[in-house]
C-alpha cells in the first residue's frame, strides 16, 4: 500500500490509541487548571490553558471510540463471537465494577470536601460512598466519573454483537467494492474528508442543543449518536485499503484544513479574551465555531491517522508495553490527578512549580503502581482490564 498500514496488524493504530491516551492524561491536568468543571481546582485556574484545550477537545474521545472500533473488528475476526462476547465482557466489566467502587472513591471524596459539603476523613466517608446516594450531594454516589468511555464502550460493543459477522460480510463484498468505487479515484480525498464530517453535524447542529453532555448513559442521546455513530464507522473501515489509502492521500489537505479552521478559532478566541467585541467578531466566532466542532475534529482524525500510518506503523518491544499499560494508566490517572493535585495546590507552589510536579507525579505514579503493583500480581491485573498473565516483551 506504499505508505499504507499493513492490514494484518496496525502497529499505527497501537502507537496512536498511546499517544491520545497520553495527550488525554495530560488534557484532564488541564481540567485541574482551567474555569472549567472540574472535580477539584488549582489556586491558579485560569481560562490561560483554554484555548489548547479547546484545540485538543473535539477529536480526542471521538478517535479513541474510532480505533476501538477498528480493534473489535481484528479480533472478531480472529475469534468465534461467543468467545470473544466473554472475553470483551470480562475485560470491560470487572474493571468498570470494581473501579467504582475503589479507584473512583477518593474523587467523589475531595470533590466534596473541597465543596464544604462534607468534612470527614476518607474512611468515614467511604461507608457512605459504598451504600450510595442520587441527591444528598452535588454529585452522586457511588459514580463512574473518568471511566464513563468504559461503560460506553462495553454498551457499544454488546450493541455491535449482534450485527458483527453481518457489518464484515457487507464490507469483505458489496461494500469493497462500493468503497473502492468512491475513494480509488481522484474524487476519493474529498469523499474521505467530508462525508464522516455528516456525524458531527447532526450533533452539534440538532441533537447537542437538545440533549447536553451527561456522560450518564441513559439521557447522553447527543454524545450516543456521535461516538457510537464513529465507532460503527471504525468496525466497518477498518480493513478497507481503499479508505486507507484514501487517508494517507488526504494528509496534506487534512493539514492545511487543520491549520486554517485552528489559526481562525485562535484568533477569535484571543480578541474575545481582550475584550475586542463587534459585530463582525461575533459573525466570525459563531460561524468559526461550528466550523471547528465540525469539520476541524474529522480533519484532525484523517490527519493524525495518515502520519501515524505513514511513520508510525512499525512494532516495538516499547509499544508491546505501552499498549497493555494503556488500560491500567487510564484508570488510575484522573484520581492520582485530583489527589496530587489537591495536595500539590495547598502548598504554595508558583504556578510552574505546581504544574510540573503535578506531571510529573501523575505519571510516575500510574507508571510505579502499574507496573509494580498491577502488571506483576495474576489475581489483581484482571482488576484494571489485563489477562490473568503477564505479557513478555
């Protein structure tokens, strides 16, 4: 495929899948520093970190559901449906228990103790958490917080089951060729570049103005059509060298959409932050936008999976380590965040100081209980998402 992705295996899709977990670790740091919601805060939260943040926002969670689709589609593939169904379960379900019940506890906690609505120490409280509560509190009792992408994506993936082994005969016939009709010529760029763009403008357009973030599930109808409507995309592409190819063409394009979409929406939000308001900003702002929360997160996504295909699709003893620890580092990072950082904000730090040991320390942290606490223990690691035994590499 020249600069193509090797269809057996995708080494780019395994470094990609680290990078953005590790840019979303870093993303939740910021959350402890910007005007944003957050669990707790940095005594210099400021809108300083914002504009980054909104730059990294749209495509983040939306290319993680994507590959998670890709990935379901290898192993299906590899496997019968029924053993594949237990093992996803077992994977996905363990942790998201057993997490909100432990690992999560110690969020709700200082969230709370920082609101003033609770003072007690976490001992006392964590009887409290553990039987649970909808309305006592700001928050409910006991919660999923971080790991909602979990419960979505074991609901997304009980939803594909299904309809698995019928979506892949579809796409090994009628729909390759169908693909290969609109992308193996020179329209194929564009066709890979706007039509994926119809997803997010049913969301943010109609449905996101109807029903707003929740992450609860049961009433995020806007955040369902979106990441399950990429999800079902990345399980049907995902062994299409027609698409791919027509990805690894778009790179530059992707780019300089990227580049144009980003540079507008910064200078937008650079006048706003001086106060610089009239008519004609506000025209630009509102039309930058929805331009940004549209097109700007697809183009990110083609863009990010053209380099990671052209440079990155190569297998290392690193990525080996790093693809296992993904899951385990995923789950302890937001409540190591919000526990460093609680403490770290308290100790009259300058803000460099302050922000640099909370990096630090966060991943230090997820690094050493990992891998000493983790990895190394057979009846602990199905507790954070790995098989009972230790990989080598």
């Amino acid at each position: 495929m020249g600069h193509g992705a090797n269809i057996d295996r995708r080494y780019d899709l395994d470094w990609l899948r680290v990078i953005v977990f590790g840019v979303l670790i870093l993303y939740h740091i910021g959350m402890f520093y910007s005007t944003w919601g957050y669990h707790v805060k940095s005594v210099h939260a400021s809108e300083t970190v914002e504009s980054l943040m909104k730059l990294i926002n749209p495509w983040r969670l939306t290319l993680l559901f994507f590959i998670s689709g890709i990935a379901i589609r290898f192993a299906i593939d590899k496997q019968p449906l029924i053993k594949f169904t237990f093992k996803r379960s077992i994977i996905l379900l363990i942790p998201i228990i057993f997490c909100i019940h432990t690992i999560i506890a110690p969020q709700s906690w200082l969230e709370l103790l920082e609101n003033g609505e609770i003072t007690s120490g976490f001992w006392a409280f964590y009887p409290e958490y553990l039987i649970g509560s909808i309305d006592k509190y700001t928050v409910i009792i006991p919660t999923w917080n971080h790991l909602w992408y979990v419960v979505y994506l074991f609901f997304y993936t009980l939803l594909l089951i299904p309809i698995a082994r019928p979506l892949a005969s579809f796409m090994n016939g009628y729909g390759k060729k169908m693909s290969s009709r609109c992308l193996d010529n020179c329209l194929g760029i564009f066709v890979v570049m706007l039509i994926p763009v119809i997803p997010f403008i049913i969301f943010h357009y109609i449905l996101k103005p109807i029903y707003p973030s929740t992450h609860a599930l049961f009433d995020d109808w806007a955040n369902h059509q979106l990441y399950f409507s990429i999800f079902i995309f990345g399980f049907l592409i995902a062994k299409d060298k027609s698409f791919w190819q027509a990805i690894n063409k778009a790179l530059i394009p992707a780019l300089i959409m990227v580049f144009i979409i980003s540079t507008i929406a910064s200078i937008v939000w650079y006048l706003e932050s001086h106060n610089h308001s009239s008519y004609a900003l506000d025209i630009t702002e509102h039309y930058s936008e929805k331009a940004r929360k549209t097109a700007y997160a697809w183009f990110s996504i083609v863009a990010l999976l053209a380099i990671s295909q052209r440079w990155l699709n190569k297998p290392s003893k690193a990525l080996s380590y790093m693809t296992e620890a993904v899951f385990p580092w995923y789950i302890l990072h937001q409540t190591l965040i919000v526990m460093i950082g609680y403490w770290l904000t308290r100790q009259g730090l300058s803000i460099y100081s302050e922000s640099l040991a909370l990096i630090l320390l966060t991943f230090l942290g997820c690094y050493l209980i990992n891998e000493y606490f983790i990895r190394r223990w057979k009846w602990i690691r199905p507790l954070f998402g790995l098989k009972l035994y230790k990989l080598k590499y």
